[in-house]
C-alpha cells in the first residue's frame, strides 16, 4: 500500500515558511497533481515525500511506515521508500546507453541476468523505448529521453511516483502526447502518482484530484471538475480557470433556493450545501449569456478568437470586468446585455 499521509507537517527555510501544517492524505493508486504559483510550496512539499528535506514538524507516513517525524527526529532516506522519480532535467546516466539506463536500479538490486533483461525488455516495450535501446541519451530527443526515465520507474516497480514539472522542458505538442504516456504509465503500474507542475490544463488532464496550493498551505483539494465548478474561495476560483469574483448582497435562502443580489441584479446562486453562508460568487463565461434586454449592459473591451468561439472581455456599466463566450463575432466597443445564470457562490474567508 502506498498511500501517503501527512500530519501537521511544516518546513521553514531561513526563518521563511515554505509549508504550513499541511495535513492531508492521498490514497492508494491515485493521480495527484500539486498545482499553484510559483514559490507556493509544490517543490518543497515532493522533496519532503522524496526524503530529500526533513520536516521542520509533524509526520509523513507512507503506507503503514512512518518516512519521517520532526519530533522524534526520524526520518527514512530516499533509497529505502520504494518510490521513484522523474525530474524537469530527466536525471539519465550520460555514460550509459538507453537500456543500460532502464536496467541500472535491477543490477543494484543484484537480480539474475535473465530477469533484468526480461523486465528491462518489458519496461522498454511499455514506454515505446525498444527501437532506441542501444542508443546514447544525447542521441534522444526531450520526449524519449522523459521516456526513459519513466521506464527506468517502471522497472523499479515503485509504490508511488513523485514527478517534478517533468514535461516544463517539452514544447506544447509534444507535452500533449507525453500527457499520454503518463497516464498510461499510471494505469498500468497502479502507482500512487505526485505530479508538480504549474500548468493547470496539465494537471485537469490527468490528475484525479488536485491539491491548489498558494503561501505554503493547501487551498482545496479536490477534483478537476470541484475546483472548476465550486471553487472554495477567491483564490482557488481566480486561479482555476477563468471568471470573475465579485460580492453579494441581500442573500434570500429558502429550503430549495438562494437568491442574491449580484451586481444589481437579483438571481439565483449555487453553494455548498454545508456551506455556513455566501459572500462573494465566481462568474465564470458559462454563467454569462448575451441577451438583448440581459441583468446588465456591459462594453466589449478586447475580443480573442478560441477557435469555433470568441471570448469577449467586456466591462460592465458598473466598472466591472466580464468574460462572455459567443460564437458570434462582435465588434470592439459593441453594447451588449448580460444575463447571469446561476454563478456558484462561496464564503470569504
Ligand atoms: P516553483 O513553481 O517556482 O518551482 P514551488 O511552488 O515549487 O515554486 P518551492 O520551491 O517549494 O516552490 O519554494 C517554496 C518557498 O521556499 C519559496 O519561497 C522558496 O524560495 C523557498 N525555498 C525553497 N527551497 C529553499 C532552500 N533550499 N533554501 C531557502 N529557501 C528555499
């Protein structure tokens, strides 16, 4: 079992805390990404899973083995977790050729000679490596060279995977297909997946669940669609996707409904239903429909072509910023209506 628990765990670096009481766990065989701004904390939070840092406080647990406690003074090294690694910068041995590469961690472990060659062979088959086999890394292109660095992962069979912005080295095309191979790599080894990266479309196209970290601490974690859908605070609904927080006033609630005032106009909203009040909505382009007589009258300010779609960025009479999807084109400065449609609504801290 590899799933990995943290208590009350923190790291400071020179007086400067880089995590803060971060407890969570992430389950046995899942994908999760580690999404959020540069300096948040992602790199430091794998290194503590890696065992390359020691917590300042708290516990990491890592099945029912406890990798390293700040109290006790405990902590696991890297090489005996069972976990593996692939990094931006892939870590291949130079000197080595591609299946030298992927069969070096079974040599250490001292297997027979036919069984490093038949899981060396499997590892290769698997990340489409066999025809490169005999090459030197510097004979590879970004994309195999990540592929050899996940089949030397594979090879290891690790409980879990920790992946550091592994494709941020990879142009935009290539980081789609790769996108691919990582997924692949997770369904068939069933490992628990940690995946850093700051590009949100790259951890909703694969991660099942997603921690939205900002100054050191988890925001919310939950699942692409969650986070898109019912962020629970400014932060994490400004971060994921697009849209456009703005206050309520006047919240109406019935058994079945609640209604608020959102930029003078009276509509319906959605929240949490364990949620203690609202106090801000999220208007995202869905939320907002181009109607003749809508809630609001609004100016187009600049138009950006999405392909089959225009997004408009328009500003409301009241000064406030909107972003509308239409698949008609509309002109700068056009005056249009906007009706709101059921904005999710949260809580500010
Ligand atoms: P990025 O996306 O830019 O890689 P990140 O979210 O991975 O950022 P971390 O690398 O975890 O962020 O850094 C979190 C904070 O801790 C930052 O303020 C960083 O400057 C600081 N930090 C990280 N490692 C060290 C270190 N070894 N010494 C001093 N400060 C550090």
């Amino acid at each position: 079992m590899a799933d990995i628990t943290l208590s009350s765990v923190g790291k400071t670096f020179a007086g400067a805390p880089a995590l803060k009481d971060i407890t969570t766990r992430f389950e046995d065989g899942e994908f999760i990404a580690l999404l959020g701004p540069s300096g948040c904390g992602k790199t430091t939070l794998l290194r503590l899973l890696a065992g390359f840092e020691m917590p300042d406080s708290g516990q990491i647990r890592i099945g029912d083995r406890v990798m390293a406690d700040a109290q006790a003074g405990t902590m696991v090294p890297p090489e005996e977790r069972n976990i593996g690694f692939v990094f931006q910068s892939y870590a291949l041995w130079p000197h080595m050729s591609v299946r030298r590469n992927v069969s070096y961690p079974l040599e250490i472990r001292r297997l027979s000679r036919a069984d490093i060659a038949t899981q060396t062979d499997a590892a290769l088959a698997a990340t489409g490596l066999r025809d490169y086999a005999d090459r030197m890394p510097s004979d590879l292109s970004g994309g195999q060279r990540q592929r050899v660095a996940l089949a030397r992962c594979l090879v290891s069979d690790p409980g879990a995977v920790l992946l550091d912005e592994p494709l941020a080295n990879l142009d935009v095309a290539l980081r789609a297909s790769m996108q691919a191979v990582f997924t692949d790599f997770h369904k068939r080894t069933g490992a628990t997946m940690v995946y850093v990266t700051h590009d949100q479309a790259e951890a909703m196209a694969m991660a099942d669940r997603i921690a939205v970290m900002d100054r050191g601490r988890i925001q919310q974690f939950d699942t692409p669609q969650n986070l898109y859908e019912c962020p629970k605070n400014r932060f994490v609904a400004e971060f994921v996707g697009r849209g456009t927080v703005v206050p309520v006033q006047g919240v109406e609630r019935t058994e079945a409904e609640v209604h608020a005032r959102v930029l003078g106009a009276r509509i319906a909203v959605q929240s949490g239903q364990d949620s203690p009040g609202v106090s801000h909505v999220c208007l995202r382009p869905e939320n907002l429909t181009i109607t003749e007589t809508g809630d609001l009258r609004a100016k187009v300010a600049r138009v950006t072509y999405l392909g089959g779609k225009y997004l408009l960025e328009t500003v409301a009479d009241c000064g406030t910023r909107l972003l509308a999807e239409t698949r008609a084109r509309f002109d700068v400065g056009a005056q249009l209506g906007l009706t709101i449609t059921t904005p999710w609504a949260f809580l500010e801290d």
